[in-house]
C-alpha cells in the first residue's frame, strides 16, 4: 500500500490523510527516492504540457512565428482564464494566421473565479481562449503551421487532436523520447482538452522531467528546447498558471532552480535542474490543493537549496495553518513523517 504523504490535523488530532507514490530520479534513471508503488501506470494529463511542448520548438515553429517567453510559457500552461492568458493565446494564433475558431480545446469559464466575475460584469461570456488548455493548443497549431506551411493550414489543423494526425504524432513521439516509455504499449485515454493522453508509471515520468532538467538523453536539438522552455517559464511564470496558483508562486520565488507543473487527478512533476532530478508524484485520492502541492513543496524544500526567507516560503506551502471562516486557527495540512524521513534519508 502507498504510504501516507500528507496529514490534516485538527486540534492537535488526525482527521483525514492521503496516500500517494513519489519517484526521484537522475537523468541515467537512477532513482534518488521511492515511495509507493511508482510502477503502476497514471495518467500525467496536464503535468507533461512541457513535454508536449517540445516539437513547439523542435519544428522550428517557435523561431519561425517569433514567439517570446510569454508564449512559450503559455504553451506549457494549465492557467486561470486571466485576461493576460487569453490575450497571449490569441496572439500565438494570430502569429499562425488563425483565430480561436481554430481550437479543439473546448470551452469553460476562467478558472479564477475573478476573471470569470469580469467576463460576466462585461456581459461577456468565455469562449476557448479561456480554456485552462488554450495555451497548449495555440502552440500546437503554431506546429501545425511548421509542419504544413501557411496555405490551406486550417483544413490541414482540423482535427489535430486525433492521434494519428501529424501534430499529435510529433507530440507522442517527444513524450516517448523523453520518458523512454512506449506508448504504442501504454494505456490510452482522451483527456479533458481533447488530446490523447497515456498512462505511465512515475519512474519514467520522472526521468523525462530529469532529462528536461539536464538535457542528458535526449538529441541535441530536444535538449536546447527543454531548456528553452524553462527558461521561458522563469521568465514568465505567471503564464504557467496565474494569480494565486502554487506553480506561478513557487516559481515566480525560486525562480529557474525550479520547473513545477500540475496535472489532473494530483499528479504532479517538476524538473530540479541544480541538483539535476526529475520528480513525479501521485496522490492516490486525486486531491491536488491538499495534498500534490504539499508533497512537493516538502519535495522541493528538501532538495533545492533555500535561503532563510525562501526555506520559510517554502514551509508555509508543505506545513499550511487551517483557519476557519473566522479566521481562527483549526488545524495543519501537513507533509507526513514517511515523506518527510524518505527526503532526509535520500
């Protein structure tokens, strides 16, 4: 059974606690830390946008359009909906020559209930942009623009979410390169955007974050746009996510000694490039907010070297106060003894 990794406490007392697997390896496959079973296949849905974005560069897609950090970082994005998010990914389409009638993301209001709050108050309403995932598929159909040419490329994009479409085999093959998994192998799903997503075990998603981390397995090529990518998330980790989300906080702090991302379901990979280690991790109940992020703030308040002010940054997201409506003191989220112990072992 998978240990516990996180712990509510109320009053002093246990209430509810989570169990999860975390993988750390170096970018050889040497594991660093296991906890849990991390050979058991999960659905990294939205942590391997990075990933994904790969052949964004690789393609030449991304010099030949122009795109700045604000882009890149878009397109490895699940982000709030914000204004900013939504202009970003119109501009990467327009740069492609298309519009958002082009994207297959589907629609949903911003997940910040503010921006969603402004749309109304504009007596507007969302459209695909505004889709957590819009970043993604703009980068995707900036892709399809390398992978085409400009004519005719909106007839040649529909359908881009299909797995045997040219983009999404371009896609499928970064992830396999970077993982060492083979996907014809693994299980296979749709995920909420659209796009196939596969099921991998934490080993492999990990060595694929270590290796963005390091550039070691990968060609050359793949290892300048992992890079590429990071830095771009560094300069602009308010695209990653947004206003109040833990992956634009932590890296907005830590800047490029950190490279997070969440995905569905708590799961959750960072690339760690000083120390040069892939992290995956899953939270077996799915919690995300109580859980995933408090196994890898401790993660990465274990393994990345902090100052006083950023240690205590840090420990405010892997050790969180509970208040309630009053604002009073209830309890503490905490990272539990078993993770905490593996990460001073390791």
């Amino acid at each position: 059974m998978n240990p516990i990794l996180v712990e509510a406490l109320r009053g002093g007392a246990l209430e509810s606690c989570h169990r999860g697997a975390v993988a750390i390896v170096d970018a050889d496959g040497a594991l660093r830390l296991a906890l849990g079973d991390i050979d058991q296949p999960v659905f990294p849905r939205s942590a391997i946008k990075l990933l994904q974005a790969l052949p964004l560069l690789t393609s030449g897609a991304a010099d030949a359009l122009g795109l700045d950090d604000a882009e890149l970082a878009l397109a490895c994005a699940s982000h709030n909906g914000e204004a900013m998010h939504a202009e970003t990914a119109a501009r990467m389409l327009a740069k492609a020559g298309l519009d958002a009638g082009a994207l297959e993301c589907g629609t949903h209001w911003p997940l910040l209930d503010s921006a969603g709050r402004a749309l109304a108050a504009a007596q507007a309403v969302p459209n695909a942009l505004h889709n957590n995932c819009s970043g993604k598929h703009a980068g995707l159909l900036c892709m399809a623009c390398a992978l085409h040419g400009r004519g005719g490329l909106r007839d040649y994009a529909k359908g881009y979410v299909a797995p045997d479409h040219p983009v999404m085999r371009a896609v499928s093959a970064a992830i396999a390169a970077a993982t060492g998994a083979d996907l014809a192998q693994a299980p296979r799903g749709t995920d909420g955007c659209s796009i196939p997503t596969y099921a991998l075990p934490l080993r492999a998603l990990a060595l694929g974050y270590a290796r963005v981390a390091t550039g070691v397995g990968l060609d050359p090529a793949c290892a300048a746009a992992a890079q590429r990518l990071r830095a771009a998330i560094a300069r602009a980790p308010a695209m990653v996510a947004g206003t109040g989300r833990f992956d634009t906080r932590v890296m907005e702090r830590l800047g490029a000694r950190v490279c997070c991302k969440v995905g569905a379901e708590a799961v959750y990979c960072a690339a760690l490039p000083e120390a040069g280690l892939g992290v995956a991790l899953k939270i077996a109940d799915g919690s995300t907010a109580r859980a995933a992020e408090v196994t890898m703030a401790a993660i990465i308040e274990a393994l990345v070297p902090l100052d006083a002010a950023e240690a205590d940054f840090m420990r405010s997201l892997s050790d969180v106060t509970l208040r309630n409506w009053n604002g009073i003191a209830v309890g503490r989220l905490r990272a539990g003894d078993a993770l905490r112990d593996a990460l001073r072992a390791g």
